[in-house]
C-alpha cells in the first residue's frame, strides 16, 4: 500500500517508537494526527517532522479518560475529514515483583496497554467498515507471546493486546479492514528503568533501537503485514514457547533468579 494523503491517528506519538514512526509516515505524505499525555514530547515530534506537506495536528490527551479520549477522536476526525488507519502505539511498562506491585499502576498498565487500544478501535471501527477500507495497527511486543518473569502486569496486557488482534482480523475478514500486530523485542526508550537497563546488560538481553524498530513497523504496514515478530532468536522463542511453555519454563530459570535482584529494586 501506499502512504501518500493516508489519514492517520497514531497514538503515544511523543515516545521512542512513536516520534519516529511519526517521522517516517511524515516522510511518506501521510496525514497525522499525534495524540499523547506530554504536550511537550508532542512538539519535540512535531519539531524533528519539520516542514510538511500535510502539517500533523498534535493533541495532548490523557487516553485513559474517556470523555478526553473520545473528544480527542472527533477532533482528529474533523481534521483530516476521515480515516485510513489507527495505530495504537502508547504503552506503560513496570518491572517489579507481582506480589509488590502497586494495584493502581495494574490498572493503569491494563488499560492503556490493552482496554485503550479496544475502545479507539471501537470508536473509529465502524467508519472504517463503512468505506470497507482501513487498517488498524497494534504494537504489542514478544512479552506478550513469552510471559516474562517480574513483568506480570505488562506481559499480561500484551497478550491481551495480541488476543484481541487475533479475534479482530478473524471478525473482519472479507470487509476491507485488516488488522496488523508487531511485536518489538526490548527496545531502548524512556520506558525502560535503569533496573531494566541493567538486568539486560546482566543477562545479555537483546534491546533494538527505536529508529529501527520504527522503521519495522512501517515497513510492515506498507507489506500488509499480518503478525510481525521482531529480532532473532526471540521471535523463534515465540514459536517455541506457543508449542512447549514448560520447556521455555526451565530454560528461563537461571534467568529469572538473576532478574529478581534488579526487579526488587522497583519497591
């Protein structure tokens, strides 16, 4: 497919991943509207995009409220007068031991990493089938095919992120809407604590750049790809832990005990 006057709603538009896919779709001709909670990470987006042939409109909004988020729908819509896609990009991350996690950061991590991508989805969906054309694009990440150990909360909304990618591409076959879901292994953005840094030095855990993780993930929705799993060997890890997870369980478990260590210090 081609990018060129596609109107675009990206989501977490302020982050790593996300100011670079920005940057990209920009690069393509895309329309944009940017939406994240840091107004100031928005322009910084904005600044690194430049000159553009369809400015991108930045909106500053808090998706896990849900009159400011739908709001936040219809301004964007007004803006580009319709929609080809929606890519639901923003995420939280914490790295801690489940039994002291703090209950409202579980409920934070569900919702935007899982329940906020659904109800975007639900919001624009019908248009979308309408015109029988579109495409909705979901970053999950290989935490959401591998359950990692002290990632409890955001390797459990990630597999409900990658669950409902599953059941929306098989309800939508044959009506012209398809549905992308990439996987990044551990990327090198804000989202990572120093613990996490650390342990990956630890442990030798491959962590991509966003830039190239961006790039991926363009790359696929200009290929109309389905599932994309990024980074070698972590996505034949995926296959292998989908036919035999015990065998997975065991070979994490020297892992997991140097992990442990560096998850405690998230008290």
């Amino acid at each position: 497919m081609k990018l060129e006057n596609q109107c675009i709603i990206l989501t977490g538009a302020g982050g790593g991943i996300g100011s670079q896919i920005a940057r990209l779709l920009a690069a393509q001709g895309a329309r944009l509207v940017l939406l994240d909670l840091s107004p100031a990470a928005l322009q910084e987006t904005l600044d690194a995009i430049g000159p553009s042939a369809h400015p991108p409109l930045i909106i500053a909004v808090d998706l896990m409220d849900n009159i400011a988020r739908q709001a936040a729908v219809e301004q964007a819509l007004s803006h580009l007068g319709g929609i080809d896609m929606l890519i639901n990009n923003a995420g939280m991350m914490s790295f801690r031991p489940f039994a002291q996690e703090d209950p409202g950061v579980i409920e934070r991590i569900v919702r935007l990493n899982t329940l906020v991508p659904m109800q975007l989805t639900r919001q624009l969906l019908p248009q979308l089938l309408n015109q029988a054309s579109g495409r909705i694009v979901n970053v999950g990440s290989t935490f959401g095919s591998i359950a990692f150990a002290w990632f409890a909360t955001y390797s459990t909304s990630k597999f409900g992120l990658r669950g409902f990618s599953e059941a929306l591409r098989r309800e939508l076959a044959d009506s012209g809407v398809e549905v992308t879901y990439v996987a990044p292994r551990a990327v090198k953005t804000k989202l990572n604590s120093s613990a996490i840094y650390r342990m990956a030095e630890r442990i030798k855990m491959n962590m991509d750049e966003p830039e190239w993780v961006a790039g991926k993930i363009v790359e696929s929705i200009l290929k109309g790809r389905k599932d994309v799993y990024l980074g070698f060997p972590e996505s034949l890890f995926v296959r292998i832990n989908a036919l035999l997870p015990r065998l997975v369980d065991g070979a994490m478990k020297k892992q997991n005990h140097i992990m442990m260590s560096f998850a405690k210090e998230g008290k």
